[in-house]
C-alpha cells in the first residue's frame, strides 16, 4: 500500500485531506516528524489563510526542510491550495511582498473580479500531458482563494534547490473575474493544486488516484 505523509503545520483541512487519500486506498498518516515526511512514498502539503503565515509556520517545524530534502532526492510532494501558493517565489498581500520557498518561479496575487474570494465550482483547462488529470480533463473542480499566481515563469530564484528538472512546467489554468491563473502545476517531483481535490468529488478522487499512481513510476 502507498505510504503517504500529510504534513501537519496548522494550517489546512488536514482532516478532510487524510480521509480523502484514504478514499483512494492511500496509507496515511498526518505528522510534521521529519523522517516519516520524508521517508512517505508521497508527501501532501495542505495550506489555507495568509500566505505569509503558512509559510512561518512550516518553517517553524522544519517543514521546509522536508521538501526541500523531498525535493533535492525527487521525492514527490503535491501542494494543495496556499500548500501550493507557497512553492512559488513571493506572494503579494495587502501591498507587502513575502518570500516563498521559491521552487516554481511567479508571484501570488489578489484576484482582479468583482466578487473575491473565488468560491464554488469552476472547470479548469489541463496542461498537455498532464498527469493529474488524465481521465477528467472536463470535469469541475471546487476552489476558495482569493489569491493566485497569473504570470509563472519557469525560473526559480536563484537561491532555492529546483525541483528537479530541465524539463519545462505543465500548466492547467483557470479563468475568474479578468484574472487567467494557475490552477495546478507539474513539474519533475513537484505537483500542486489551487483547487481542494478533498472537496472536489469524484474529479477529485481521480485525480487524487493519478497523483498516486505517478508516485512510483
């Protein structure tokens, strides 16, 4: 059976994330313990609120550490919601710019729409390729964000360990209000959503199982 760590910081639907990969027939166990983190067939970081305090938190356990480790060693991780806003290079809240860990290269922003936070159910359009969403590239997936990244570039920051490979992102996007933003992102070991796949039903759950049947390839 998958071996899979949801990484417990304090922020996230922690809960919900581990019945989900349950579901999907996933052992799972949620710690912030370096070593089982880092020994975990696939690691899973949640992320919800301010994009500054997740990131303080998961460097106040070492969480950083872990994927950075994870990451150096291709060891898969999927960041889920400000799980994945985080990976990216800055975030942008209340006009004060934060440092992320900076492994995918872009900026989050506020949502340029009418009505903030983007809430409900949206259709998304997958990267060629992808993995995550084989098998539903026409399905819904349910979001709550109010932040996002609109210009990924495929340079990391300089000082952070990349990813992994030369090889260039895959992008699946989402259009809300005049905003065009990523809505998951693949690259080498890395994987993340800013959609819940938790919440997201049978789409979800699909794409939940790709993500683990990838974990060995």
């Amino acid at each position: 059976m998958t071996q899979l760590v949801v990484f417990d910081y304090g922020f996230g639907n922690v809960r919900s994330m581990v019945r989900a990969l349950q579901a999907v027939g996933a052992d799972v166990t949620l710690t912030s313990d370096y070593r089982q983190a880092y020994e975990a067939d696939g690691l899973v970081v949640p992320g919800v609120g301010a994009f500054k305090a997740c990131v303080d938190g998961l460097k106040a356990v070492g969480g950083d550490r872990v994927i950075r480790d994870r990451l150096s060693d291709s060891r898969p991780v999927l960041g889920v919601c400000v799980g994945l806003q985080i990976m990216f290079e800055a975030g942008v809240e209340g006009g004060t710019r934060s440092d992320g860990l900076g492994y995918a290269g872009g900026v989050v922003e506020r949502l340029d729409a009418d009505v903030v936070p983007h809430m409900g159910w949206n259709t998304v359009s997958p990267a060629e390729d992808s993995t995550l969403f084989h098998g539903i590239e026409d399905e819904r997936f349910y979001f709550v964000h109010s932040y996002a990244v609109c210009a990924p570039t495929d340079t990391a920051r300089g000082d952070a360990t990349n990813a992994t490979s030369s090889e260039p992102n895959r992008l699946t996007w989402c259009d809300y209000g005049k905003s065009h933003f990523v809505a998951a992102f693949e690259h080498g070991a890395l994987y993340g959503t800013q959609f819940h796949p938790e919440k997201s039903a049978e789409a979800g759950q699909k794409l939940l199982s790709n993500w683990i049947g990838a974990l060995h390839d």
